[in-house]
C-alpha cells in the first residue's frame, strides 16, 4: 500500500513527460513551420503538385500532424496504462 501513491506520481510523471514532448512537436509543426518558417519552406515545391511546402504546412500540414499526434498518444497512453496496471478492460 506504501509503493502505491509512488506509482501513481510515476504514471503521471510519465503521462505529463508524454503530453509536452507531443504538444511541443504540434507546436512546431503548427506554428513554426506554418507561420515562423513559412517563407524558407515556400522555397521547396511538393513533388507533383507544385504547391509551396510553407504554404502546405499552414493550410494541411499541420492538421495531418496534429491527427497523428492523436494516433500515436493513444497507442502510447494504452501502453503506458498496460504498464502501470490502470488499463481499461
């Protein structure tokens, strides 16, 4: 009963670590390559489409990212309850 409160900080510390890491790389994708990097990245073309990759990552690229986002952090946090024992049945 004694370990339990330490697993319980453990999963959240974990939880918390995952969630930065992912809304740090939405932020970069979203903001930084969408808006900061917009005009470096006009400078490529998509292959095929011809469209600027600046331009790509504000209207689409960011919104793929972002869903991605949310596959993996399921996937992650299905496997992080699994670990610690908090899976749903």
């Amino acid at each position: 009963m004694s370990h339990e409160p330490q697993a319980h900080t453990d999963y959240w510390r974990a939880n918390l670590r995952i969630l930065a890491g992912l809304l740090a790389l939405w932020f970069t994708v979203s903001f930084g390559f969408g808006i900061l990097l917009v005009e470096p990245l006009n400078s490529i073309r998509i292959p095929g489409t011809g469209f600027k990759l600046g331009f790509w990552f504000a209207q689409q690229g960011s919104i793929y990212a972002f869903v991605l986002i949310i596959f993996y952090y399921v996937r992650r946090m299905n496997r992080l309850d699994r670990e610690h024992g908090v899976q749903e049945d």
